[in-house]
C-alpha cells in the first residue's frame, strides 16, 4: 500500500516535499490553514545546494525568469548622506549567474504548479489533534475532517503549531536574535528600480526594497531589542505603537515609513530568530523548513534549507521503509548544513544592523573598502551539502 502522508503548511518546504514524496510513490495530502496559496511577499534567495534542488525539480528555467537581478544596495548614514553603493552579492555573497532571488510568491507558486494535480491539498483547514496510538496517526481537522496518515510533516514555519503538538511551546527552541522587525509595502514615490536602499542609525535600520520597477516598495523597520517584546507579538495595534516610538526622531525617509506602516494593510512584525532543536521527528512525526531549523532573515538562507531539507527527507523515506531509520538519515544527512547556515547569522547582522555607533562605524569602513574591493566569493556554507542522487523506493 502506499504510504500516506500528510503535510501541514503549503508555502515553501511543504509543497517541495510533497513534489518528491509523490515521486518516490507516496499518497500525499497538504493541509494549509490559509484559504488559498499565499501570494506575493518579500524576495527570498535561492542559492547554492538549493538551486541544485531546484534544477532537478525542474524549473530551474522558470525561477531564472524570475530572478530580480538586483542592481545595486545603497546604505546610507543616519542623515540620509550616502556611505557606500555595492553590488547585493558583496554583501549576501552570492554567486552571480547562479544563485537566485524571486519573490516568495513566485517560488511558492512554481512549487505548488508542479503538484496541484498529483496531491491532495486541503486550503482553509489545519490539524486539530494528532494520536499515534494505533496502527497509524489519526488527525482531526478544523473543519471536523478525521483522517488517518502514516507520517505527519509539520512544515508550517517558524511559529509551527505542529512542532508546538509535538514537542511543547516553542520558547525552548527560539534564540532571539535582539532584533525586531515590522515589513510591509508601501508606494514607490522615490522611483526605485531593482535595488535596496537601506539607512542605518546605531541600533535601528529601515530598508526600501525595489523588487521591480513597479509602483509599490517592500518596506523593512528594523530595531535592537535585547528582549523579545513579548506584549506586543499579538498585538498589532501595540506594533504599530512600538515602531513609530523607537523611529520617532529618524531622519531620511523613515517618518513617511513610519506614516506608510500606520495605513498598511499587510503589516507583519517579529523577532528575528532561529529554531534550533535537538530532533526534528518523533515516532511518525518529523518537521521541515522554518518549523525546524528557521535560520531568520539575517542569513537570507530560510528558503534554501527548506528547498534542500524536503529533498533530504524525501529521499530518506524512499530509501528507507521504516520510518525510524529515514527520519535518523535525514537528521544525519542535514545537520550540519542547517548548522553552518544558522552560524551565518551572526555575519548578517554586523552587515545589515549594527547596533553600537562604533560597530556601525566598523561596518562603514568595510563597506567603502568593498567599493574597492573583487566582490567576496560564494559562502561555503550555502554549497556544503553535496546532494545524493534521489532514491526509488526500496
Ligand atoms: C521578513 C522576512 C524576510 C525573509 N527574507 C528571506 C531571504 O532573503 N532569503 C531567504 O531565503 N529567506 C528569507 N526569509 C525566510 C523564508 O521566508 C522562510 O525561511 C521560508 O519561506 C521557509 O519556508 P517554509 O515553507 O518552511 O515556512 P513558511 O514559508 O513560513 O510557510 C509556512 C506555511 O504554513 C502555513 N501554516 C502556518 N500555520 C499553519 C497551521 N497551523 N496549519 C496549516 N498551515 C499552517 C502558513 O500559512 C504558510 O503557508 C524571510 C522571512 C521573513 C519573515
């Protein structure tokens, strides 16, 4: 019989999984608390193993077409004057020519084309409860749907409610990373064109983000917090509050942000964080993507390891029939490349968040030196895993 499988969460790590468990044979359901995919949304990266990832699902050709090809990253200092324009890759280190960036709706969209007909998905539901007392996991859905699986995938994100089932709250997994972040879109009055303006005060950063040439803007206000504001994360009233207090005398653009974030309607603020947990599966349960080893935006490789961990663990399944030893081989298979991209982190907000007026002085001074500079090669962390070739079922 074949081996069912249900996958929470229809973005990014799910719908990849769900592309390889049918090919190696499985009945696959995604459930997606959503009430259709997620469109739009920020650019994210696709780099390194991931692309190879990408390549041998085939639309390789069709995220080239929707690269944003970035032309350049301007930072400037808290009075708006410029420090430095770099190429994007200077600072994220990524290959040109190879490595990606698409909107997060674009590569959602691609995933999901390539398996709408094969998998079941079920928009607008979400796992109740999960009981693996008998034969196989008996779940019970929002809607009252009652279904039984052979395995359960939680790729439902960074605030995965499956992991949260399974393993406890999430507050043992999280490290804060002592920054904040509000992002929304706003209208593009400036005229940017493919490229990141980004202003800088100690501790505080906002970031305008022109994917295209179009007429809206991806916004980012950035902040230091030590301590997650734990009063606020459910509050977006409070949120809005927050930002426009910790931004109220920045200079630049940053008082029309703030004025744009106050009437968007697509306003998402969080902690920038990591998951970090000592298993990803338990009995006929395992975890994918940001709902097990988030890497935060700091490291732009949130995508990537969902990209590589659902081929990992697909292919584990199929090399594996029991479902002990497959979960052991994708833990042990991807470990250590979730760990060397999580360690990136720390690279990423010395670059893009300095908090201190002297570690901002620090990253300036780099920055004009790379003007000067060959621009860095690749990350090695981005292209340590060298994929296997992907298993028929045993
Ligand atoms: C502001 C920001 C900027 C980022 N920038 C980058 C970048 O530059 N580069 C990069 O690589 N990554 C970036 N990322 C991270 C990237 O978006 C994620 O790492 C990546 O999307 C992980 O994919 P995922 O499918 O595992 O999780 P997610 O994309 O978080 O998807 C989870 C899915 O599960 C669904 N879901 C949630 N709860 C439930 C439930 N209870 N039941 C059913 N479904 C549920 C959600 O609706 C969603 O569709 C950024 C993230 C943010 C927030």
């Amino acid at each position: 019989m074949k081996r069912r499988v249900l996958i929470s969460g229809a973005s990014v790590s799910g719908p990849a999984l769900a592309y390889w468990l049918h090919r190696s044979g499985c009945a696959v359901t995604v459930v997606e608390k959503a009430g259709a995919l997620r469109d739009g949304g920020y650019p994210i990266d696709v780099r390194g193993t991931a692309t190879e990832v990408v390549r041998r699902m085939g639309i390789l050709p069709q995220l080239r077409s929707a690269h944003i090809d970035l032309r350049r990253c301007t930072f400037l200092d808290a009075d708006g004057g410029m420090v430095a324009s770099v190429s994007p890759r200077a600072v994220a280190g990524g290959v040109e020519g190879q490595d990606l960036e698409v909107r997060r709706g674009d590569l959602a969209r691609a995933l999901h084309a390539l398996v709408r007909d094969d998998v079941e998905f079920l928009f607008n539901d979400s796992i109740n409860t999960l009981d693996q007392a008998g034969e196989g996991v008996d779940v019970t859905f929002h809607s009252g749907r009652r279904r039984t699986f052979d395995l359960v995938v939680g790729a439902d994100g960074m605030h995965s409610r499956t992991r949260e089932l399974l393993f406890g709250p999430e507050g043992q997994f999280h490290r804060h990373l002592g920054h904040c972040f509000a992002i929304f879109t706003m209208p593009n009055t400036l005229g940017l064109s493919r490229e990141v303006m980004l202003w800088n005060a100690p501790g505080k950063a906002a970031a305008l983000y022109a994917a295209g040439d179009g007429d809206e803007l991806h916004a980012f206000l950035t902040f230091h917090r030590p301590e997650p504001p734990l009063d606020v994360l459910r509050n977006p009233v409070a949120q809005r509050e927050l930002v426009a207090r910790v931004f109220a005398d920045a200079g630049w653009e940053v008082p029309g942000m703030v004025d744009a974030m106050r009437d968007a309607d697509d306003l998402f603020f969080d902690t920038a964080g990591q998951i970090r947990m000592p298993h990803w599966s338990s009995g006929r349960f395992a975890l994918v993507g940001d709902a097990a080893y988030a890497p935060s935006f700091l490291t732009g490789q949130g995508s990537s390891l969902a990209l590589v961990g659902a081929y990992m663990l697909a292919n584990a399944l199929a090399r594996h029939r029991d479902h002990t030893a497959a979960f052991a081989a994708y833990e042990g298979g991807v470990r250590e490349f979730v760990a060397l991209n999580q360690a990136l982190v720390e690279d990423g907000a010395a670059t893009l968040f300095p908090t201190t007026a002297r570690a901002l002085e620090q990253r300036n001074a780099m920055l004009r030196d790379l003007v000067t500079m060959p621009s860095p090669t690749a990350r090695p962390a981005h292209s340590a895993l060298a994929l296997p070739e992907f298993a028929s079922m045993p």
